[in-house]
C-alpha cells in the first residue's frame, strides 16, 4: 500500500493529499536534496500532513502512539544527524525552478495528541544558572478552551551526550505535581518548515536560514501563509517540529514541543510579474491577516536585527514604492522587532509591520 493518498477536493480543480508520518515519509535531523520526493503536488493543492515532534521519548506514556513508537524505535539513533528534529516530506511542487517562490498557507493545525512537552535543555540561554540540570514539564492541551495546562514534572541530570528522541526511564515516583492554575493560551504552529537548501549532502534541522527551516516564528499559524524563496527543482517542502505554544525567544530551549496534524496549501509564484512577496527577499516573509514579518538570522543577534530589517526595507520598497529612507523611518516608528530565538546557534530576529498602514 502506498505511503500516501490523495482524493479530490470537491468544487475544485485542485487535489487533498493526504501525507502521514510514517518510516517512509519522515528524515530525522536533516534536510537533503538527494531524498526522493514521498508526494508530488500541483501549485494549489492541498496537503494534510502529519508532523511529529522529536522529545515523545521524555513521555511515551503520554506522547505516543504505535506509530510514533515504530519511528521512535526502528529510525537508529546513529542516523539522527547532523540535526534533532522529525521532518515529514519532502513534497515536490510540479514546476518549481530556482527563482521561484513557494508560499505555504496554513489551513488548520489540531492536536494529534493531547499532550506536549516543554524540555529545558542544555542549549537554553540560562542552563548554567539553572545547574545543569535538565527539567521536563508535560503539558496538556485543551482545545475546547484553547489553552495548554500543566500536568507533571521532573528533572535530571544532563547527560554527556544527548540523543534525540531517546527515551528518558525516569521512575514515576519522580514525576512532580505541575503548578496549579496555569493555563497557556494554544497557538499551534510549525517549528520547523521549509524548501530544500541550495547546499548538497545533509543540512542539520538545527539552525534556520534562507530556506527557512527552524524558524520557529510563533505566528506561523493557521491563516497565515509563509513565502520561500525557492532553491532546488519542485522547490521540496518539509515541514515538523511543531509545537502547541511559544514564547517569542524560545529562551529555555524548546516550545511545548508536540505531534499536529495540519492542513496546508502549497502554491507556487512564477516570475517577476506576480505579487510576490518572498520572491526578491534573502530570507522567508511570514504573512498575517494584518502583518507582514520578515526575518533575519545571524549568530550575532545584532547582526540578525540588522538582516531583519533590511529585509523590512526592501519589501516596504517594493510593496508601497516608498523610498529606502522612508521605509526606514516606517521601521522606526510602526515596526516591531522581535527576538525570534535565541537558541539554536544562529539566532533569529523578526520584524512585524501592519499591512494597512498605506491605504
């Protein structure tokens, strides 16, 4: 039986993919242009896609299922390199070329599981003042009320080298009461998305760039569309790493890191002549109902406010024709600038300006 579906989508032209997490859809830490394609896609399809995230192994009583436990059993720890995440794809985009940009809009994230996992890790911007130590708190997820709550906690000792995904055997006796009354609001989105880089051989997951990859922008929600520019033939998406909710920063290490199932549409923006709001940009531009955000990524935080910023620039020039220096004055005054993370080696800024401030 083939590892993906697809059936029409009824009243258009355009097809529903149905694209599952499974030993032969997902890569383990890496982007790779060498990767068969595991779905082919026409601009505007649609696609639902599973994604898993990489810490079920600090909780599989709660964070998996058989089919996560499969992954988490059979893809050996040796292979998980040079990155940490479990990406689903990659989907080629019939037509995509280099110069091109592919804009992914998010139509719906739900919850596979009802529970998440916050991991503050030894990359986190305060482990060595919180001892070393490393500490998990496994969230519960709410749809109803649309808010993630507390559920146990424990912590231990940082191991020499960790392994992504590996199962943390911590007695249950060890397993802490949550604190009471906390209830973070659900924002689900993708850590991690993206096109193929230009780059051969096998790109970590861990630091994000042009290509996208582990943004983790918290507004990468359902109704907003993300733009790429496009590096290889047929583009090839990924996506994963997804979490319920996120604070701008990320400064502990991880989101509340969990499996989503999400309802994408990939549609691809040939040429000069087509709005096209990534197509003339370094990085991805992130597109709200009333925002555009552009990014900039640098391990020098500096230098990434600096990038993100440029970035405003260029595209307020091409959007309003204004000049440079009145988008700049823009910047000033009716931009946000974000810490994006500061977590993953290459640290990302993000900058937030309303799309009806020229009307």
């Amino acid at each position: 039986m083939n590892a993906v579906t697809s059936i029409k989508a009824e009243k258009t032209s355009h097809k529903v993919h149905h694209l599952p997490a499974t030993l032969e859809t997902i890569q383990w830490g890496y982007f790779d242009g060498s990767v068969e394609p595991v779905l082919r896609v026409n601009s505007g399809d649609y696609v639902e896609i599973e994604c898993l995230c990489h810490h079920a192994g600090d909780a599989p009583d709660y964070l998996m299922d058989d089919v996560i436990r499969e992954i988490y059993e059979k893809v050996p720890e040796e292979t998980r390199a040079p990155g940490v995440h479990i990406l689903t794809g990659p989907i080629y985009v019939e037509g995509a070329e280099p110069g091109d940009t592919l804009e992914c809009r998010v139509l719906h994230m739900a919850p596979r599981l009802k529970y998440g996992v916050n991991f503050v890790a030894q990359w986190g911007l305060l482990h060595e003042e919180f001892g070393r130590k490393e500490h998990v708190l496994i969230y519960e997820a709410d749809v109803h009320k649309n808010v993630a709550r507390p559920v146990f906690q424990f912590e231990y000792d940082s191991p020499e080298k960790s392994v992504p995904g590996r199962i943390t055997t911590v007695d249950a006796s060890q397993r802490k009461p949550a604190p009471e009354g906390i209830a973070v609001p659900l924002r689900l989105h993708f850590g991690t998305a993206g096109v193929c880089p230009a780059q051969d051989g096998r790109l970590s997951t861990v630091p994000p760039g042009s290509w996208g990859g582990n943004v983790d922008n918290r507004e990468f929600v359902a109704g907003t569309a993300m733009f790429y520019p496009v590096n290889r033939k047929g583009a090839l998406f990924w996506a994963g790493d997804t979490h319920f909710a996120e604070g701008d920063g990320e400064v502990n290490g991880t989101a509340i890191e969990a499996h989503v199932n999400a309802t994408i549409q990939l549609i691809l923006h040939k040429g000069k002549g087509v709005h096209n709001p990534g197509r003339t940009m370094r990085n991805p531009v992130l597109e709200t109902p009333e925002l555009w955000i552009t990014h900039g990524f640098n391990e020098d935080l500096d230098e990434a406010a600096r990038e993100a910023v440029l970035e405003m620039i260029d595209l307020l020039v091409r959007e309003w024709g204004i000049t440079r220096v009145e988008a700049y004055s823009l910047c000033s005054i009716a931009g946000d600038l974000r810490v994006t993370q500061v977590v993953d080696g290459v640290k990302g800024i993000h900058m937030a300006m309303r799309r009806d401030i020229k009307r």
